[in-house]
C-alpha cells in the first residue's frame, strides 16, 4: 500500500500546486511535470490500446470483411452531402490534434465532416509484394507487423503515429529514399471516395492523372480508403557506420557521394554545427557480430541522436548492428531531438531506466493540452520546419539556414524525385538527387521573427526549385506557393471532378489563415 499512499500523496500536492500557480502557469513554465504525470501514462494506455486492437483484427481477418462496408458507409455520408445542398466544405472528421502536424486546422470547425474510420491492414501479398492497407494505419503498426513475417516497406518513415494518408496526402520520406524517392514512390495503387460520392481506383495505368494529383494534395481531391504499397524482403539487422566529418565542404562532398551510392541501403546525416556532422550508412544483414550489436530501441538506452554526437566528440568512426526495427524508429523516443525541450532530463541514465519505458508522449496528447498561450510561444519561439533542395544546393542551403534561423542538430536525409507530373517534380525531365534539410528546435538566430525569418528561408527554397513540407507552417502567400508547386494537373483534376464546391484548396488548408 506505501507506494499507492506515496503516489497519492504527491497527486494531492500537485494539484495543489496547480491551484496555487494556476494550470495555465504549470502547462507553459514547468510543462514537464503535467507530461510526466499525465501524458506519459495516458500515452502508454493508448499504444497498448492500439496495438492490441490491431493484433486482433488481423488474427480475426475481420478487416477485409468490415472495409467494404465502411467504405460504401463514407459514400453515403458524401452522397447526404451532396443532398442537402453541398452547403460547406467536406473535410475528413478525424479531429485535428490527432494528426501528427503541428497545425490544428480551424476548418474542422466549419466544413461538414466525414466521419472515416479506416485503420486497418487489410491484406499482405509476398507473391505480388504488396500491402494492402487503409490511410489510418500507423507506420508503428507497418513495422510491427511486416517485420515480424519477415518483410519491410522501401521507405519507412520514421515516427511510430505517422498514418499512410498522411504520408500520402502530405508527403513521407526515410533514409533510404536516396534509393527509393518519397513515400509516395513505393505506392502502386489509390483508392478514393470522390466529391460525387462515387469510388474510384487509381494507378499510373488507370486513371493516372488523379494517381499523380494525390500526393500532396492534403484531401483536397477525394477521400483515400485505401492504398497498396510496395514491399520488400527484410533482414534481421542494419549494419550501421558512423564518420564524423569536420568542415561544411567537406561535410557537403562526402554526404552527396555516399548519396549516391547505391549499395548503401540507408544514408543519414546529422548536423550538430555549420562544420561538424555524423554521416551514418547502413545496410541490411542477417550476420551480426555479437560485440557490435547496440538495440538502441530499448528504453534505458540513450536517445539516438546524443549516442551519435559521442561519435562527433570523440572523433572517431563506428561500426553497430541495429536490429531492423530499432532502426526504423531510432528518432521516435526523443521526437528527433524536440523531447529534450519538453522533458529536459529525459536521456538521463535515471529518468531513462526508471521511466523510459513510456517515452514518448504521443504528440497528439501535447497538441491536444498546449493551449492557446504555449502554441503562440512555439510559433514565435520554436521551429519546426522541413525543406526539401537539390543535392547540389546543399552547402548554399546550410549556409541559409544558419543565417535565417540558426537550429543545431539539423537533419539531413537524401532522396531521389523522379521526373513525373504531380504537384512535386524536378525542374528538368530527368530524376534528381534531393536532400531534406529538417530544422526542429529553438532558433538561435539574433532578434529572431518567425514570419520575416521563414519567408526569407522559404524564398531561398523557391529559388533554387525546392519545396517546404505542408505539415509546417507555411508563409508563402497563394502566388508564392503555387511558384513553388506545379498546379498544373492538380486544377485541372479539381476542376474535371467537381471538387471547387467540396473541398478547399489545398493552399487554403496549410496557410497561416486555415490555422487557430
């Protein structure tokens, strides 16, 4: 009974506390304390929840069976819609704390929302090599399922919430795109409910416009039900280097030849100064040498991107098996690096064996208690931002970033955009190499101004045909950001079905205005 009294016992005096400081005075000074007690354990519940409920409907088969029905369901909602006047915009009815965008989408409030409960696998087929799944499935669920049958998606993005919709309606990317472009490059097929509430099945053989109009497009051109993506065959572990390189020119040379290497399975970069960075490459193994083996997955070890900076500050190379898994998700503890700003003790040994089994608090749960006070501190204060440049472009782009918002450790993936049509290509008709540059932390520029900083940040972007992630905040206005995007085939597929009086535009979903 002691530790239930003890943990009651502080309970009490926390919520004394709070009502001394008033919530509001605890959420923003000492934010840690509500995560710790409240988040934590309430994230936990949720990750068992939906791990257990996943695990027994693929057990169950009972997804396939249930899909068709709530698909013709979703049709029905349109339909109604459509009925009653088409008097609002559609939007999906997935509350929008529960994304994993830092945005919180002020439409929900106003447009008629569609109600889509799809979250399901709904099949795996080794001999076509694909997997069939609905657009709420969680890059977590992808990884424990496939690779438990030994299997893996080309590019697996890396945090354990990120959904297949969104990854297909925005966009997704993992260190293994240098090889195999964005999420969006390893799908096959899509499956919509259209504005008029019909269906429709798309690929690059059929219906192939609206197959390169959805990505990016944010829900602006239909509903996704489904998706069928690529799989590849998996291996046990990935062979994983280290190499601190010392010097921008250098940093930029060696990461672009490695980049290009295509026996490379896996190419990363981390940032920690304009000069100084880890370049990691891996390849998939089933071998392993037992003294090398580092599962840097379990709880009590270190966050990942603090054990690679020991590489940098010891000035020495590395060699590590990483079981597969582990890999995939080696930034999802941590959130990269934004969780030492939320818990800044949390890759503390002690913190780590004691409570690091329920690291991390899902972001949902942190967006859903930010309040308004804490959001308008992290807009102003906080940068969350990924930007995607030529390969070419990158010691030009470091040297932007520095100036314009100056965020260490910066992250740098590579990645192969094909030549083809869709809101997102190359400026010329052939592939090229591009690097995402991901900025996440608080700006150490001088009189930093988030507007003034990121305009300047996001002109640069489009002057060398680059583009900024749609999750992020975006202040472009609608001329600037149809310079960035190629509108071309996304208007004509908006105008062709019907979609100006069912869905906004998409710059209208992402801009500052859409956002509380």
């Amino acid at each position: 009974m002691e530790p239930a009294v003890s943990l009651a016992v502080c309970a009490l005096l926390f919520l004394l506390w709070v009502r001394v400081k008033g919530l509001e005075f605890v959420l923003i000074h000492q934010r840690w304390v509500f995560v710790c007690l409240f988040l934590l354990p309430l994230s936990l519940i949720f990750d068992i929840y939906y791990y257990v409920r996943a695990w027994v409907v693929f057990k169950l088969s009972s997804a396939p069976r249930l899909h068709e029905q709530r698909v013709r369901d979703i049709q029905k909602q349109v339909r109604e819609w459509k009925e009653q006047g088409s008097k609002t915009f559609m939007c999906t009815g997935r509350p929008g704390w529960l994304t994993v965008s830092l945005r919180v989408g002020k439409y929900k409030k106003t447009h008629k929302n569609i109600m889509i409960n799809l979250m399901d696998i709904l099949e795996v087929d080794t001999k076509k090599q694909i997997v069939r799944v609905e657009p709420l499935v969680t890059m977590g669920q992808v990884t424990a399922l496939l690779t438990s049958i030994g299997w893996t998606l080309p590019v697996l993005p890396e945090l354990d919430d990120l959904t297949v919709g969104g990854l297909i309606m925005g966009t997704g990317i993992e260190s293994s795109s240098h090889k195999y472009g964005l999420f969006q490059h390893i799908c096959t097929a899509y499956e919509l409910v259209l504005a008029d509430g019909s269906f429709v099945r798309c690929t690059p053989s059929e219906n192939s416009d609206l197959f390169y109009a959805v990505p990016w497009s944010c829900g602006t051109l239909g509903f996704l039900v489904a998706a069928e993506i690529r799989i590849i065959p998996a291996k046990k572990y990935v062979k994983l280097r280290f190499e601190p390189v010392q010097g921008l020119e250098a940093i930029c040379a060696k990461f672009t030849h490695e980049s290009q290497r295509q026996e490379n399975h896996f190419v990363e970069g981390l940032l920690y100064s304009l000069d100084e960075a880890v370049i990691m490459t891996g390849v998939m193994t089933d071998e392993v040498e037992p003294s090398k083996l580092n599962s840097i997955g379990n709880y009590y070890k270190p966050w990942f991107f603090k054990h690679v900076e020991n590489y940098l500050k010891t000035n020495r190379e590395g060699l590590e098996y990483i079981p597969l898994r582990h890999y995939y998700h080696r930034h999802t503890r941590s959130i990269f690096w934004e969780l030492q700003d939320i818990i800044p003790f949390g890759n503390n040994p002690i913190f780590r064996y004691l409570f690091g089994w329920m690291v991390p608090p899902k972001i949902s749960l942190l967006k859903l208690t930010q309040g308004e006070t804490l959001r308008k501190l992290y807009e102003q204060h906080h940068v969350v931002q990924d930007m995607l440049v030529p390969m070419k472009c990158l010691q030009q782009a470091l040297h932007t970033f520095q100036n314009d918002i100056h965020v260490y450790p910066i992250w740098l993936c590579p990645f192969i955009l094909p030549s083809q049509p869709g809101l997102v290509h190359p400026k010329g008709n052939e592939a090229e190499l591009y690097i995402d540059i991901g900025a996440y932390g608080e700006p150490r520029v001088k009189h930093f101004e988030a507007r003034s900083c990121m305009r300047q940040l996001e002109k640069f972007v489009r002057s060398v045909h680059g583009f900024q992630m749609l999750y992020a905040d975006c202040y472009m206005n609608r001329e600037e950001f149809w310079e960035m995007f190629d509108g071309s085939l996304y208007h004509k597929l908006r105008e062709k079905l019907g979609c100006q009086d069912a869905f906004p535009e998409v710059y209208d979903k992402i801009c500052k205005a859409a956002r509380h």
